[in-house]
C-alpha cells in the first residue's frame, strides 16, 4: 500500500511542471505567435534568423514572441493542420502552399487575410490572385518562387549550347549534352525528371496566352467542378512535345533524389523551384549552375510563368499575428529572404531597394525568377484540386505510361476521370 | 468458513479486473470504439471535419474499388508479403540456427542482432534512403556500381525489403534464439544417442521443437507487412510511379493528406475484417493443435 501511495505522488510530482507551465503562459503579458513553416535545409535557418531579428526588435518593442517550428513539407504542414484543427494545438500562422488551398478554403478556423486586416497593396498581383478564392485572400504570399530551368552551365558553354526556348529546343539540347557507355546505358542525362502538378500548373497554363486545368479558375472561384485541359487540347499537346525529349533517349525518368543527380553531373538539365536556387548554386559539384525560365510548350504559349511556392496561412485573429506577418513582408525582410534563398520577393517595394539592386547585379541568377514573373500574364494560377498529393502521383504515373507507348488520348482520358473523380468525391462529402 | 472462501476468492476475483481495468479502458476507448465507428461511418457519407451528412449505402466501397490507386496498392502489397514475409523467416531463422549453441563467444553476434531494436524506424528509413538514393548514392559512390535504388520500381521494393527485415530481425532474433535455448537438452542428447548429428539433428528434432515460435515470427512478419506505410512514407513516399503504395500507405494517404473520410472508413473496415480473420485462422490453428 504504501509503494502504491508513493508511486502516485512520484506520478503526481511528474506532472506538476506541465500544470506549471499552463500557468505561467498564461500569466505573461508576451503574447506568443507559433509559425509552422516549411523552409527546409538552409532555407531554414535564414527564416530562423529573421524570427530571431523580429524577436528582438519589433517584437521586443510590442511583446511579441514568435516561436517558429519545422514541421516538414509544406504537405506535410498541412496534414499537421488537418489533424490539430479544432484543437488548441493549431498554429497562429502555417506556412503551405497551394496544395492546401481547398482544405483550408473549406476550413472554419482559417481568418482570412482581409479579416486581420493587413495591407497588401505592396503585393505581387499575381501573388495575391493565386491565394483568393471566392471568400477573399486566404493566405498572404510570403515564399514565393517560379518553376526554373536549372542546366550545367560549363556543359552547355563547352558545346556551344544555350538554354532552351521551347520543349521542341529542350529535346534537341538534350540530345547534345547527354551521354550513355558502351553498353548503351544512361551515364549522364540531359534531362532529368518527370513533371507533375506543380510543372504541367504553368505547361498547360501558358498555352494560347492563358489557359487553366480546371474549370472556375482552376478551382479558385467556389472550388472546380471538373478538369478543362481534355475539352481544350492543352495537356494533349504538352504530351506530344514532351515525348520529343523523351524520344531523345537522353531522358531519365527519374522522380525522386533528381536534385541530387543534377549537383553531382550525372544529368546536365532540370526543372525546379527557383526556392532551390541557393541550395543547388552551393552543392553543385565542379560545375556553374545556369538558370532560365521554363521552355515554352509550343510557340503559342506565351502566357509565362505560374506564380509558386508558398504562403502564410493564419488561424488566429489577433494584432500579434497582424504585426508578424506585416513584418515578414515588409520591404527589407522580402530582401534578405530572397538572398538567402532564391524566392522570390512578394513585396514590389523589395525591388526598387539598393541593397537588392546591388545583390541581383552580382548574383544575375536571382533575377531570373523574378524577371520571368513580372513579365507573366497575372491571371495564370496555381491549381486548386483536391487530393492534391495523390493527383500529385496521379501525374507522374500517367505521363510515364504515356512515354512507354500509351496512346495520347487515352492518356489525357485518363488523367480526366482520375481528377473528376477526385472532385466528385470531394464534392460529394463536403457539400 | 467456506463462506470466507468464496468471499475471499471474489475479492482476488475483484482485484483482477480491478488490475484489467486500465488495458481494458484502454481498449475499449482507442481501440473497439474508433473500430466500431469506422465500420459504422463506412456506410455513411463524412465530411472532411467529421460531420455525418447521410446514409451513402455501399458507395463508399464503390468509390474504394473503382480507384486504380487502390487496386494497384493492393497488389503492391501482395508483392510486399511474397517477398517479405519468406524471406524475412528465412534470414532470422538462419541467423539464429547458427548462433544457436551457447559459447563463450555468443555475445558477440547477439549483441550485433539484438541492436537494430534498439534504433528508430525512422532513423533506419532516412538511412536507407541516403545509402539508396538513384545513381548518385552513397552506396554506388563507394562501390562505384550504378545501382539505381529507390529511384527505380524493383529497386525501391528490394530496398524495402531489405529495410522491413531490419526492423523485425532484432525481435525475431531473440524470440527465436530463447526457443532454440529453452529446447530441453535431453531431448538433444537422446536423438544424439540414437546417432543423429549435424543436419539431421536440427531439422528433425531442434526446428520441430521450435515450430511455434517460428510460427509467432512469420505472423508477426505478416502483420507487420500488411500494416507498413512509416517506412514507405519517409524511403519512398510511394514511389516511383506508386510502385511501392501499399494498401496501408493508400490509407495514410487518403485519410490524412486527402481528407477522404468515406475511403478513409471503408479500408479501415476492410483491414479490420482481414485482421480478424487471419487472427482467427492463427487461433483455431493453435486450438486444433492443443486439442490434439
């Protein structure tokens, strides 16, 4: 008996601190703002460090403590939302992207944008028409990038090659830089990677000036009914040029590590974020990275590139949060995120700064990204779709079949009813 | 006095259940009560935020067998548990019959395969995926091979393999190895008498003897195969191409990225189902067995 009294006051004890600490929160006058985010790598410790600077001025100043927390992926950030919603673990401010759009479209502990009330008249256009829906601006643009073209520079300088223009371009250059062994195996390929969502978002929407995948703006007015890209021809044509490169036999296929392959020389050629460019300029191995914007599908497809990347989502309705995302981006906070990341700044103030001119003069590739935004029609948007990570694998399964022999239209059938259904589905249970 | 008896046996009675009580509260609370409203809400159309919206009939499980994602998980996992499950029992059986007799030196290799328990799952996962990632992994920079790893279909499957024997091997090892110790050293002197030796001796009397915990170990793969999805979710994300999506990684997917509650109900119920029965398959087995 008396071990059994111990124990349950040993237990007890162990408990206090958690009520302890309960208390204490509440008792302080700081007010306390939690930020998921997704910055992965050393993209990390640059938002760790402009946390860390916000702490100790701003937030010094107004009593504001921002604690910032890597919960992976953006996806990942995501589902970690879905799963704490309605509890009091949810975040003050979660850093996603437009995956979770349509989740927290539909969310009842989103507070959108307009209802904090922060101004956002300094923002990229195209950045704040890719977060509204029909309830307003969702989420404030924050990490924001363009789909790059990233090639192995010395490659293409010793063979005389440029970046490409167009996909039809891409097949060809690819055929130059690639390299198999005597056995006819891929030793070094000049392109690497299969696109997906995020890739065919701006491949099919730049076609015959702007284009969308999905029908109500891609989703972003009351949500989509049904996928447009069969009815218009524009993934069909996508299709045919990408095969160009594919018939090369210069391509691999590959879809994960495709970074790695790229730093390491064994494929001279791939599309990624431009919020990977500090990251690969520092791990590409004996080699100058060049950047350019994304080849163009076909002559006709002049619509540019999609704004990407993320945006800052909050759940709270307090000035703190107000204060903290009117912080991150502020002018010279959209500077110094941008040089030491690669994204691009959403702040058009950012770009008329001196430091910034001074950066982009001696780092070039850091304005091909913003370069290629500003010259891109507005209205094209990212896309909204439901199970968007599965449509995300959805892609890549049906573009690869595709490659390997099935027939155009019964590919793009395909990829239509796997999305159509997904919506229905969607649609059906969330009425 | 036999009243005291049976008072007295109803108060150890009490005692027991009063000890029962947490694992059955446990129980009952995340276990029986989440199983029963998955198999209930299988039937009803959910919303994303748990609203019940109406009656959907079987149209959940429509929805489930008409997704090629889902058929194709199916397979994924059968080809998992033909690969897994054999050649997991093969490989801790072997490594076990060959540290079976105690010696001085016996540590050395228990210690070796007693400590993968003691390391992550997802320490194991990220490791893997550095030692396996596409042609420019650690493993082919140090063999200078061109092994293509997880990037491609066979080789993210033989990398999960290889992975899901790690995991179970520490536990199988020493469930295995005790069974091998504990078989009564008579028995082993007496076949040895009558003249078996080597070979003979260990499958003819010593593998025999063990049979049920061998038996424990493969259902314990089995389960552990059916029910995989951590390790795909940090080596492969599903990939390539959906070539490792097993039907638990399909669930994961469903129910936690996609907030499709109708799917994410209807495999619940199913997996429940298939539970059951293999559960029931192993218990009338291991009755029919004590009843002869």
């Amino acid at each position: 008996m008396k071990k059994t009294i111990i124990t349950a006051l040993i237990l007890l004890l162990s408990l206090l601190p958690v009520l302890a600490m309960g208390n204490s929160e509440k008792n302080s006058e700081v007010t306390e703002v939690v930020i998921w985010h997704s910055a992965q790598g050393s993209n990390s410790d640059v938002f760790d460090s402009l946390i860390e600077e916000f702490n100790n001025t701003v937030g010094k100043d107004q009593n504001i403590h921002v604690e910032s927390i890597y919960q992976g992926k953006a996806n990942d950030v995501l589902t970690k939302v879905n799963a704490a919603s309605g509890t009091s673990s949810l975040p003050d401010i979660a850093m996603m992207d437009a995956t979770a759009a349509t989740d927290m479209n539909a969310s009842e502990y989103l507070v959108t944008i307009d209802a904090l009330g922060v101004d956002t008249s300094k923002i990229l256009e195209s950045g704040l028409s890719s977060y509204t829906s029909e309830k307003g601006l969702l989420a404030l643009p924050f990490n924001a990038s363009a789909l790059l073209y990233y090639y192995n520079k010395t490659l293409y300088d010793s063979l005389g090659l440029t970046a490409p223009r167009t996909i039809a371009d891409m097949a060809y250059v690819a055929s130059k830089t690639g390299l198999k062994d005597s056995n006819g195996k891929l030793t070094r390929a000049g392109f690497i990677g299969i696109p997906t969502t995020f890739e065919l978002s701006t491949f099919i929407g730049a076609q015959n000036g702007i284009s969308f995948m999905l029908d109500n703006r891609n989703g972003h007015d009351g949500g989509a009914t049904k996928a447009i890209f069969k009815e218009e021809g524009t993934y069909k044509t996508f299709l045919q040029e990408w095969k160009k490169v594919f018939d090369t036999g210069f391509y691999s296929t590959a879809t994960s590590g495709t970074t790695e392959e790229f730093t390491s020389g064994r494929a001279a050629a791939f599309l990624a974020s431009s919020s990977k460019l500090a990251t690969i300029i520092n791990s590409a191995e004996g080699f100058e990275v060049g950047v350019a914007a994304v080849p163009m599908v076909n002559e006709n497809a002049t619509g540019g590139t999609v704004i990407s990347g993320g945006a800052l989502f909050a759940f709270t309705d307090n000035s703190a949060v107000k204060t903290v995302l009117e912080y991150l981006i502020s002018a010279d906070v959209q500077a110094l995120w941008s040089e030491g990341t690669g994204y691009v700044p959403v702040n058009t103030d950012t770009y008329n700064t001196e430091s910034y001119k001074a950066f982009l003069k001696e780092n070039p590739l850091y304005s091909v990204a913003s370069d290629s935004l500003l010259s891109s029609n507005p209205n094209m948007t990212n896309v909204w779709v439901p199970s968007a990570y599965s449509i995300y694998y959805s892609f890549q399964t049906n573009i690869l079949n595709f490659l390997n022999g099935t027939d155009v239209d019964t590919t793009v059938s395909e990829m239509e009813s796997i999305i159509n259904s997904a919506i229905k589905t969607y649609r059906d249970q969330n009425k | 006095m036999r009243e005291k008896k049976t008072t007295k046996k109803y108060h150890s009675q009490n005692k027991a259940y009063l000890y029962l009580l947490p694992a059955i509260t446990v129980a009952a609370l995340f276990y029986w009560y989440p199983s029963l409203k998955s198999i209930v809400e299988s039937f009803l159309t959910v919303n994303q935020s748990g609203k019940i919206l109406g009656f959907a009939g079987l149209d959940n499980y429509r929805r489930l067998f008409s997704d090629p994602a889902f058929i194709n998980s199916l397979k994924v996992s059968l080809t998992f548990i033909a690969l897994f499950v054999p050649a997991n029992t093969f490989i801790t059986l072997l490594a076990a019959s060959l540290t079976r007799r105690p010696s001085r030196l016996s540590f050395i290799p228990e210690y070796i395969f007693f400590a993968p328990v003691a390391v992550s799952l997802s320490a194991y996962s990220l490791l893997m995926r550095d030692i396996f990632r596409g042609q420019a992994s650690v493993l082919n920079n140090l063999l200078g091979t061109t092994f293509s790893g997880i990037t491609s279909a066979a080789g993210a499957m033989a990398v999960l393999v290889v992975l899901g024997i790690f995991l179970d091997f520490g536990l199988d090892y020493i469930l295995l190895i005790c069974a091998f110790r504990s078989i009564d050293s008579s028995v082993v002197e007496a076949a040895r008498m009558d003249g078996a030796g080597g070979w003979r001796l260990y499958w003819l009397v010593e593998v025999p003897m063990i049979k049920d915990t061998v038996l424990v170990t493969v259902f314990l793969a089995l389960k552990d195969a059916i029910l995989i999805s951590a390790p795909i979710i940090i080596l492969t994300e599903g990939g390539p191409f959906r070539s490792t999506e097993t039907v638990m990684f399909y669930y994961y997917t469903e129910a936690f990225r996609s907030g499709n509650r109708g799917v994410q109900n209807a495999l619940a119920a199913l997996v429940l189902t298939l539970a059951a029965l293999i559960m029931t398959i192993y218990t009338t087995y291991k009755k029919i067995k004590e009843e002869r």
